[in-house]
C-alpha cells in the first residue's frame, strides 16, 4: 500500500479494490473538511457520470458520507 495512504483510518482491505482517483480523494479530504462532486471532477479530469460512480462506490463501502442535498452536496470521510 502506498505509505501516505496509511494515514486514512481505513484497512488495506477496504482500499484495494479502489481505484487511483478513488484513493487519491480520499487522501485529498485529510486536508479538507468536505469535497464536492464537481471539485472531485476538476480535480481529476473526469466526467459527471465517472465522479458519480466513483463516488457511489466509496459511499457503498462505508468510506465516505454526504452531507447537504442536491447542488449543496458534499462528501465527508468516515471514520
């Protein structure tokens, strides 16, 4: 695993199906308290429906939750 990704208060378990993107937010909302879908986007050049199924997946694994609703939303990290 990648040594800064052993500061999130994760398992390597729960990372490794993760792809780069997924891991590096992750890393990216240590330093911040909440992200948005869009952000996610710019940050990694990808379109809305890619961020969303990013998303989705780390919602679905219990890694991150939403805050706020519609164009307010934003993700926090769990944990």
């Amino acid at each position: 695993m990648n040594p800064s990704l052993s500061a999130l208060p994760f398992s390597p378990a729960q990372l490794e199906d993760l792809n780069q993107r997924q891991r590096q937010f992750l890393l990216m909302l240590t330093g911040s308290e909440s992200l948005s879908r869009q952000e996610y986007e710019k940050a990694f050049n990808v379109s809305d429906r890619t961020a969303k199924e990013d998303l989705k997946k780390l919602r679905e694994l219990g890694l991150i939750h939403t805050q706020g609703s519609a164009r307010s939303l934003r993700y926090r990290l769990i944990g």
